[in-house]
C-alpha cells in the first residue's frame, strides 16, 4: 500500500506468467486489491509504469500476452532507443552507472578519459544497458583496459559480425537438406543476436515477422 497515491513500475512486464497477467487486469480494472493475510478488498489509487524490452503486440498475437491487459497498459507509450542509437547519450549514461558502481563498492571511480568514452560510443552494445554495466564494474575493477575485452561468449574477430560454422569433414549434404542446415545456423543467430525478439530479427534478416515465424517452426526453431 506504500504506492497509494503514487507510482507503481513494474519491470520486464512481458516476463509475466499468464496467470499473474489475469490478477493484474483485475487489479488495474477494479482498482482494489486485498493486502497479503488479508480479507478485506482495499481501494488504490496510484499510476501504474510498466517497462520490457519485448515485443507485447507480438506476445499477444502468439497467446503469451494478454490483449486486454495489454490495452490498458498501452494508455501512453515512450519507446527507448537501444544504445546503439544513441551513442551520443553514453557518456551521461555512463557517468551515472559508474556513480552508483562506485557507491555500492565504497571506493570512488576513476574518469573516464575521452578515447574510453571514444570506445565505449563505437561499441554495438547488443547486450544493450546490461552490457554497459558489465563493461563498467570491469572498468571499475581493472581499469579502461577492461573496455577493450571482447564480449563475453566471442572472440575479438567475432565481435559485431555474423558467423557461421560449417563442416565438411563427413559426407557431404544433398544441397536442399545443407540450404536448410545454413538457414537454420544463420536464423539462429540473428535471433540470438537479437535476444530472441522475433519482430526484430525479422527486420534484421528483411523478411515479414509473420513469414520469419513460419521459417522458424520450419527449420524446427520455434514450436
């Protein structure tokens, strides 16, 4: 009841199970609740932020969003860019996530020099803000050398391209069945690359979001 009047933010809104997503719309809808223990429904009053970085309009089409809690949340929508779109706002961004670092450890941070901040601009930050964290407790640990460490999970030539293995140490494929093996290997990355939003892997690859959903139950990616 401390958000009475207030504000309640709910975060990655979209990790919401179904059943939770029904007691939610009741609650927004009826605008009571009943406190844990309790017995009694109480009235709120308080404004309600929900975040994600999921497509919800793409959830709901799929079954795993609710379309009507997905209506009365959608009331106002601010779309934040990744940071990939708006380098020039890493320094400031930057700055406040190494203040709170610094805070949380006890031990002022160092600043950051203007080829650091240089780096951190021309870095693609797929894993967008929680890779800029990850990338600043390093720095804050090691140093502005730790900037120039490859993402976890690559190697230095890997990193900010696409590749796909093949091998060719067995038999070779019939050439439909090696189409469907390097579809397959090239759509999985995509989609991994974009942390498996579909809506944004399909714009990726050039392809309709609906046509990239058949391909992926297709080549055996999606159920």
């Amino acid at each position: 009841m401390r958000a009475q009047g207030g504000t309640v933010f709910l975060d990655e809104i979209g990790e919401l199970p179904v059943e939770a997503q029904a007691k939610l719309l009741r609650v927004l809808q009826e605008r009571e609740v009943r406190p844990l223990g309790g017995e009694k429904l109480v009235k709120i009053d308080a404004r309600v932020v929900a975040a994600t970085n999921r497509d919800l309009a793409e959830m709901a089409r799929d079954g795993h969003f609710r379309e009507d809690l997905l209506y009365r949340l959608r009331v106002l929508t601010v779309r934040m860019p990744p940071l990939r779109e708006r380098s020039e706002d890493i320094p400031l961004i930057a700055e406040h996530v190494l203040e709170r670092i610094s805070e949380e450890r006890g031990e002022p941070a160092p600043p950051l020099s203007r080829a650091a901040l240089a780096k951190l601009a021309a870095r693609p930050w797929r894993g967008n803000v929680r890779e800029l964290e990850n990338v600043l407790w390093r720095v804050a640990l090691a140093g502005e050398a730790a900037i120039d460490e490859p993402v976890a999970g690559t190697s230095e030539e890997e990193e900010g391209a696409l590749r796909v293995k093949i091998d060719l140490s067995g038999e070779p494929l019939p050439l439909d069945e090696a189409r469907v093996a390097l579809d397959r290997a090239y759509i999985r990355l995509v989609v991994e690359r974009n942390q498996g939003n579909i809506a944004a892997a399909a714009r990726a690859l050039g392809v309709a979001r609906p046509a990239l959903s058949r391909i992926l139950k297709r080549i055996g990616l999606r159920e």
